[in-house]
C-alpha cells in the first residue's frame, strides 16, 4: 500500500516540478521584458542612440514604444527628418533620406494612437522638424485594430492631446481607469507565465546564447564583440538592422511564411476606409502644412504572393486599393510627395525582396523606393 502511494506522490509531484520549471523559464528569460519593464533601461537606450551609439535588446525583444517614446524626448528641439509608422518603415536609415539629423521613429504596429501619440510627444516636447515620412498602412485606419488593442495605452494621454491640437475627438470614448490598467497588465503576466509560445521563445534564447544565465543587462551596446549574426539593433538615427541569421534566411522559408501568413485577418474582409480616420489623417496633414513640416507619404507594398492570395480570394479585399487612391488624393491636394505602392507588380517588386512575410530588405528599400525631400538637389 505504501509503495503505491509513493507512486502516487511520483506522479504528482513531477508534472507539479515541469509546471513550475516551465513559469519559472517564462519569468526569468522572458524575452519580451513583460515581467523586467524596466523605464530606466529604455530611457538609456534612447540616451545612447541620441549619443551616437547603436543599441540593441540582449533578447532581440524589448519596449520598441517606451525606447522611441525616450528617443522623441531627447533627440534634438530640430531635426531635419523623422520616420512615423509601423515597422514596415523601420528599416529607412539616413543614408537613404540623405538628411544630416534624422531619426526613424517607427514600431511595430503601430496603429492610430501610437502615430497620434508621437505626434503628440513631439509637440508637448516643442520638438521641431521640417520633414515627416509617413509610412500609410492600414493599422491607421483599422478600427478593430486600434480599439481593440492595449499595447498604446500607457503613451495613450499624448495622443489624446493631438486629437484635441487637431480639434477633434476620438471616435469612441477613452476611459481611464488606473486600477483596470493594473488588472489588465497583471492578465497579460499571469498569461504569459503559462504561454507554451513565449516559453518557445525563452526556450529558444537559451540554445541561441547556449546559457542559463541572463547578461547583466537587458540592453546593449554595439560594440567590436558584437554579435550581429544573432542580434538586431538599432542605428544610431533610430533605424532597425535585422541580424544576419535572419536576413539571410533561406528563400524557400520566406515563401513558405508568406503562404501560411493569415493576410485574410490582417487585411478587413469587404471593409471600406473609416470616414472618421480619413478626417483625422486629413487634419494631420493640415497640422503638419501649418506647422512648415513637409510630409512625405510611404506605401510598402505587399509581396507577389501575399498580393496574389488576396486577388484570387472570394471575399472581397479592397480596403488597399481604396486607402492607395485616398492616399494619392490627399497627396495632390496639398501637393505631397508620395513614393511606393500596395501593388508590387506596380513597382516590379519581387518575393525574394522580403525578409519575410511583409518586410522589404534594407537594400531593396534604397533601390525602390525614393526617401529623398521633394526639392532635395545632389
């Protein structure tokens, strides 16, 4: 009888050690930094691009909007150049604009509160500067996108200002609730201490540093040692360098990430450009005519066969095609340069030009793609 308890008691117990080994691996390595969101690392991340240093996340993964959050607050009251949008942009670099002070203000999704955002940070901050590129896509305009996400909120104040600077409102009520915020970070962080992905991605820092053991620091500096076969940075003008094991992943790969790419979610199935974001993109333009900042527009075309896929589907997929004609509209209205296309069979654009599923590669962009100001003479 007793043996069989003991049995027991082994049975229990081990699944009981696996659970806690697994929570323990998501806490400790945590990658995304959701449990060491530590201000302070990315204010000094910030502190070493505007000090001329390329920086990087010693887990290839940190708070992109707290690091350009810092990064608008201390680069200079005036700038020549800065980049807005998602990280279809991230990639432009100075060398591409040709402008002295230049900073790539891009993240990842960013969606319409984190572009008002920034454009906020940048006023309450009297940051000037005489150019924009602003990357178009459709995170802007996306209303199950933007309203249906928390990743902008801590920064969600800025934005707020803008819509007031823009004279207008947003579209549904923004509710403010410190002790709701709390609730929602801490169910982000209980989900992710059982998450078997983010413990795939734990697990996978491991066998790349071929460590336990966590560096000192979360975040770095490039230096002679740098490891840039394994890690991205950041330049230091803000732009994003992907780090040679995937930049140089195979072609095969790529292709085979674009065929299972769930693009019908991404793009809103028979959705037709929002009345109310077209307004507030018209007003950010007007704001940045009468500021005397002249603002580019950027469309990153999607791959042939990510563009393909979404031709030959049933449902109808024309939010693109409406958000390019709106997009050129406004740029003949106010006379804006507008460089790029959704279809990149208008552009001769090919797969093998994507990192992945809809990032172009740093020297395609160069190639493709014209960063330089309207009037801008060399």
């Amino acid at each position: 009888m007793k043996e069989k308890n003991k049995l027991k008691w082994k049975y229990l117990v081990f699944p009981f050690i696996l659970l806690l080994l697994f929570v323990w691996t998501n806490y400790y390595i945590d990658p995304a930094s959701i449990f060491h969101n530590d201000s302070e690392q990315w204010e000094n991340m910030a502190r070493s691009i505007v000090n001329g240093d390329e920086v990087y996340f010693a887990f290839n993964n940190g708070n992109e909007r707290e690091v350009k959050h810092h990064l608008i607050m201390q680069m200079p009251d005036q700038v020549d150049c800065v980049v807005i949008g998602p990280s279809l942009a991230m990639c432009i670099d100075r060398e591409m604009t040709g402008d002295s002070i230049f900073y790539n203000l891009g993240e990842s999704g960013a969606d319409l509160y984190d572009i008002l955002a920034q454009f906020g940070l940048m006023e309450k901050y009297s940051k000037k500067t005489e150019r924009i590129i602003f990357c178009v896509d459709t995170y802007f305009f996306d209303r199950n996108i933007y309203l249906n996400r928390e990743i902008h909120l801590p920064l969600i104040s800025y934005a707020e200002y803008m819509l007031s600077r823009l004279g207008a409102e947003p579209d549904v009520e923004i509710v403010h609730d410190d002790s709701s915020d709390k609730n929602d970070l801490d169910y982000v962080k209980l989900k992710q201490l059982f998450s078997i992905t983010y413990f795939q991605e734990s697990v996978n820092w491991i066998r790349k540093s071929q460590t336990l053991f966590l560096p000192d620091k979360r975040i770095g500096i490039v230096d002679q040692d740098f490891d840039y076969y394994n890690y991205a940075y950041y330049r230091n003008d803000g732009s994003w360098v992907y780090s040679e094991s995937f930049a140089n992943r195979g072609t095969d790969l790529v292709l085979n990430e674009m065929e299972e790419y769930d693009v019908f979610n991404k793009f809103p199935k028979n959705c037709h450009l929002n009345e109310y974001n077209k307004m507030i993109f018209e007003k950010v333009v007007q704001y940045c005519i009468d500021s005397n900042i002249e603002i580019d527009l950027f469309l990153c075309p999607l791959s042939p066969l990510l563009w393909d896929r979404l031709q030959s589907a049933d449902d109808n997929y024309f939010i693109l095609d409406e958000l390019e004609s709106f997009a050129n509209e406004i740029a003949e209205k106010y006379d804006l340069k507008i460089t790029g296309s959704y279809n990149p069979y208008n552009l001769n654009v090919c797969n093998e030009d994507f990192y992945d599923e809809r990032h172009i590669k740093h020297d395609k962009l160069a190639n493709y793609f014209d960063f330089k100001a309207k009037n801008q003479k060399f």
